[in-house]
C-alpha cells in the first residue's frame, strides 16, 4: 500500500515570477509530498501582519505572514512547512527568518527555509523537501532514543565512506575509507566493521544507508533504510553527543556542503543546506592542506598554533580566489599556521553568514563530520558564535550511526512480518 502525500505548506515569496514554481511542485511530487497554499481572507492578511509586528511593503510578503499564522494557530493543517524567498530581496530575506523563527518557536512543524534565483531546479530542493516528507512521516521513529537488535548504518560521502555496527544501544564497529569506487569502498568500510565487531553479515538485523551513495549501496546491501542526510545526521549527532533531550544545533561542514538543523527531543525542527560556493565547505580546507603541504589530518594541528589567523587576507568564496589568497598570504610572508587559521576561520564564518542565519542557534552546538576533527575549525566556529562547540567522540561516523540507530525500528516490523 502507497503511503498518503505529506502536505506542505508553500509560504514563499516570488516563486511564480522567478519561473521556479514548478520545480518546487515537481521536487516535492518525487519524494511524496504535495505542496499547497493555505487559503487566508484578506481580514485574516490584515490580522496576522498587525499582529507580527514587522513592517514590511511587498503584499506578497504580507500574504506570506498570514498564512504561516494560520498554519501555526491551526486553522489549516500541514504536515510541513516550506518557506522560501528571492535571494535578491532584502525585505523577503528578513520576513523568511522572523517566520522561521515565529513557525519553530510556536509549533512542532517541521520547516526549511531557503533563499531560490531563476536557475533553482529540482534537483536543489530534493534533499530538503526529502527531508521535510521524512520528518512528517517518521517523528516516531526518529523519536526513538535507544538502539536495539545489531543494526548497520553506511555513509557514502562525496569524500569518504563510513560504515558502524551497533548492537543494543552501544557502537561495537566502524570502518572508514576515502570514496573512490562506490560499491568498493562501502565493501571495504563494512569488512572493516564487521572484522572489529567480531560479527558476520549474516548477523546484521537492519541496515541504514545515506550519503551521495545512499541508492546505489542501498540496492547493493538491500537496505531496510535509505535516507537522506539531514534527517540521519541529527539523529546521529545527538546520540553521540547525549543530547537527545531538549534542544541542540547541529553543524556539519562537508566536502562538497554544508548542513545547519535546529534539534528538539531529537527531531530536526528547521534545517538548511547548500552553500555558495566549495569555498565555504570541507574541500576549500583539503586545497589549504595540500598548498601548506600537510595532509588534512594535520590541518588542524597547524592551524593551532596561531592565535587565529584573522589579520591574514583570505577570500574563499570561491574556491579558485581562496586558492589565490593562501598562495598570496604565503608570499607575503604570513607563518604556515596563520594561514591555515585564516583558512579555518574563513569557513566558519562562510558557513556562519549563510546557513547558520536560517536556523535557530541554541546549545549545544555539536560538529560532527570530518572537518569536526580539523581543531581550528572548531575554534573558528566556536568564536563565532560565542560558544564551547561540541564535538562527539565518532563524529566523523555520525551518519553512519545515524542510520544504525533508525535501522533499529525496521527490526520489530520485520519480526511482525
């Protein structure tokens, strides 16, 4: 039996001018959502912009505010939200966040928010919109704190791939290897996994899989779960970091983007990905590795040893200038460590200015991924936002373990079976 759409609340600004309306309907169609205006009178436009208290022009902005009050005060049911507006549009920019803000701080609806130009496909907004059907329809699995059985979860990353083995609440193996061949990698990751554990495949109850790689591996081990990242990551970085009571925010700065989720009992409540540029991710740090001639690992050693690196000039907003800047900082005679801090801080506040604005940004702050191992990183976002970040012992594996841990609620549906 098919499961029913999810129904989504379009609250946007400008997607009909832009052209991109129809992508949003057919992203949204593909991973069984279905997207709706909420229907408001114009007293109830009049009511909701006196009552959110913020001057904006655009009457579309105005229509905007109304519906996401009648979502919130129930007058019209959703089972998420999508909020989006032109990245032009300062006034728009302004209302998404408030209304992001307004929708978390009064409701348990999950929502993305994102910023859409004219070339926006479907593709761009599968993942968040596969996300927001995912959390629609799997709060209670996702709602699960404790592992049972002796499940699998593999991430196939742009970069790396990752396999843990969890039994009964508790990692028993991991393996890790760089991306190369898809299915060889995720071989070679789970032999590793299952040779620390001390298990064979044939004792595997369940298993996860997500990353870029996640159908291809999905179909290769014939998973119970395929999932997209979002969703699998905060699981997993709210396990390993105790922290799936309350409130948390989750940062993970990836190699080829970013992913920022606000975390409440274990369940994204808003969330965003992407980035300008690759400057603004992992591989900006890797190229900074390589120019420095140290191996990534050591990156952030180096990086260490400065005070921080502010002062240096670094522009990576685009990766081919960033490149630009370290060789320029280098020639200038700037130490090794300056600029690698420069790099790290650079990133941070990339990551700080583009994603961490669509979220809600409450401790703890958990980085998790490979670059969470990269400590100036850590400082450099740490800084920013005026914190201690965390970073969980396994945070290189968090979406692997993410999708170990809700594997583990397959293992009951196929005892039923």
């Amino acid at each position: 039996m098919s499961e029913l759409p999810v129904n989504i609340a379009q609250i946007t600004c400008g997607a009909e001018y832009s052209g991109i309306q129809n992508e949003i309907a057919m992203a949204a169609e593909t991973v069984g959502g279905q997207m709706f205006y909420p229907d408001v009178a114009l007293k109830d436009v009049k009511r909701a912009y006196k009552d959110f208290g913020l001057l904006v022009k655009s009457p579309d902005l105005k229509l905007a505010i109304a519906r996401a009050h009648a979502v919130v005060e129930g007058r019209i049911e959703a089972d998420g939200i999508f909020i989006a507006s032109c990245f032009r549009c300062a006034e728009a920019a302004i209302v998404r966040t408030e209304l992001r803000r307004y929708i978390v701080e009064n409701s348990r609806i999950p929502v993305v928010s994102y910023s859409f130009n004219e070339r926006t496909g479907s593709s761009t907004l599968l993942t968040r919109l596969e996300a927001l059907t995912t959390i629609a329809r799997r709060r209670n699995l996702m709602a699960r704190r404790v592992q049972v059985g002796i499940t699998m979860g593999v991430d196939s990353g742009s970069s790396t791939t990752k396999c843990i083995i969890m039994q009964d609440n508790e990692i028993i193996g991991t393996g890790w290897r760089p991306t190369t061949e898809v299915i060889k990698s995720t071989d070679e990751v789970v032999a590793l996994a299952l040779e620390e554990s001390g298990l064979k495949l044939s004792d595997i109850e369940a298993i996860g899989t997500t990353g870029y790689g996640r159908f291809l591996i999905g179909k290769h081990m014939n998973a119970d779960l395929v999932q997209e990242e979002l969703t699998v990551n905060s699981k997993g970085a709210v396990y390993l970091a105790n922290a799936q009571k309350g409130f948390a925010t989750v940062i993970d700065i990836g190699g080829m983007d970013n992913k920022a989720i606000s975390v409440n009992d274990g369940i994204p409540s808003s969330f965003t990905m992407g980035g300008i540029c690759a400057g603004a991710s992992g591989r900006f740090l890797e190229m900074t590795a390589k120019r420095l001639d140290v191996d990534i690992t050591e990156l952030g050693a180096l990086s260490m040893k400065s005070e921080g690196g502010e002062d240096v000039p670094m522009n990576s907003y685009c990766i081919v200038f960033g490149t630009q800047s370290l060789v320029n900082a280098l020639a200038a005679g700037y130490k090794r460590e300056d600029v690698a801090a420069a790099a790290c801080h650079s990133v941070a506040q990339q990551v700080y200015e583009q994603q961490l604005q669509e979220v809600e940004i409450k401790e703890p702050v958990i980085m998790v991924g490979g670059s969470s191992l990269i400590q100036g990183l850590v400082r450099a976002m740490g800084r920013m936002l005026n914190t201690e970040v965390v970073v969980p012992h396994h945070s290189q594996y968090i979406g692997a373990t993410g999708g170990a841990l809700l594997g583990s609620g397959f293992i009951d549906k196929k005892k039923e079976e």
